[in-house]
C-alpha cells in the first residue's frame, strides 16, 4: 500500500489550491487586462499539466491510492468547471456550452461511483482527448490572443464539446454494461 503523502497526491492537492488562485487571476483580470489575463491562463496550464504529471508518478511508481482516486477527477472538474464558469460569466463562451460539459463531467464522476463495486471504469482514449481538446481550448479562451487568432477558440471548444458528449454516451454504455455484468470496453 503506498504511503498517502507520495508526490502524485501532493501534486492533486497542488491543483486544487491552484483553482482559487486561478479564480482571483481572472476576477482582476476583469478578462480585459492583458497581463493579469496572461498569468491566469498559465496559472490554468501549470494547474492542468500537474494532472498528466500526478497520474504518470502514480503509474509509474506505483503511488495510487485511494485518496487519489478520489480528489483527481475532483480537482480536475473543479479546475475545469470552474474556468467554463468564469468564461461564460464574462460572455467569452455561451453557458449552454458551460453547461453541456459540467453535466457530463459530474454526471460521469457521479456514474463511475454508482457503478464502483461492480468494477472501474478506466477512462479512455477518447476521455483523455476531451481532457486536452477542453485544456487547449480553455487555454485558448483565457490567454489574449489578437484577430485572427481569437477565432480559433470556437473551433477548439466546438470539437471539445463533440467529443465530451460522444465519450460521455460512451461511459454510459460502459456502465451499463459493467452493471449488467459484462466487463466494461
């Protein structure tokens, strides 16, 4: 059993307290001072990349545990949630947007505990592609760009979403599967 003190624990806690911080970059910000903007955007990247970095220490060193299994997906939807929110609070990205994506994050967080004694529901590859298309599309969102560059994050955002709702029918039909009794795909 690892110890719960490991580097890949301490690295989810780091991006947990890295989301108020992050809050605060962009609310002075206001989303029209540049430089503040730019701090939260890196502020957001260093937070998502502790998420690639914790889960291959864990991997690799053998440093799961169940905290970890817990407050990962939870620091990663509280970091993501919380910039959709922020975005769509400052009239960059529509809330139906904002929204589509924080019922499927939690909605699968949520069915992956319901169907927790049954078996686990790793996440897939289609997951993990949600996982960078919404980081580079959010990213894109907060960081400054000028015209025309500004327009390219629609495009990202557009192709996060169509693959945040496919991979979420996805886990659905996985976990109905599980339920049933035949192993997950």
């Amino acid at each position: 059993m690892p110890p719960l003190l490991n580097a890949a624990n301490v690295l989810t806690v780091v991006r947990i307290v890295l989301v108020p911080v992050f809050v605060a970059l962009v609310i002075v910000s206001g989303m029209t001072d540049n430089r503040w903007r730019i701090a939260a955007a890196i502020t957001f990247g260093v937070a998502s990349f502790t998420d690639y970095v914790d889960g291959w220490i864990a991997r690799r060193f053998e440093l799961v545990t169940s905290f970890g299994k817990v407050a990962d997906p939870i620091a990663d939807k509280a970091l993501t949630g919380t910039a959709l929110v922020l975005l769509s609070w400052y009239d960059l990205l529509p809330w139906w947007v904002t929204l589509v994506v924080l019922v499927r994050e939690w909605g699968i967080t949520l069915m992956r505990f319901w169907v927790i004694r049954y078996g686990v529901i790793a996440a897939s590859r289609g997951g993990k592609l949600k996982t960078v298309l919404q980081i580079a599309a959010i990213a894109w969102y907060l960081w400054p760009f000028p015209a025309p560059w500004s327009a390219v994050g629609p495009w990202l955002m557009g192709a996060a979403l169509l693959v945040t709702v496919v991979t979420g029918v996805d886990y659905v039909i996985a976990a109905v599967r599980l339920r049933r009794g035949a192993p997950a795909s």
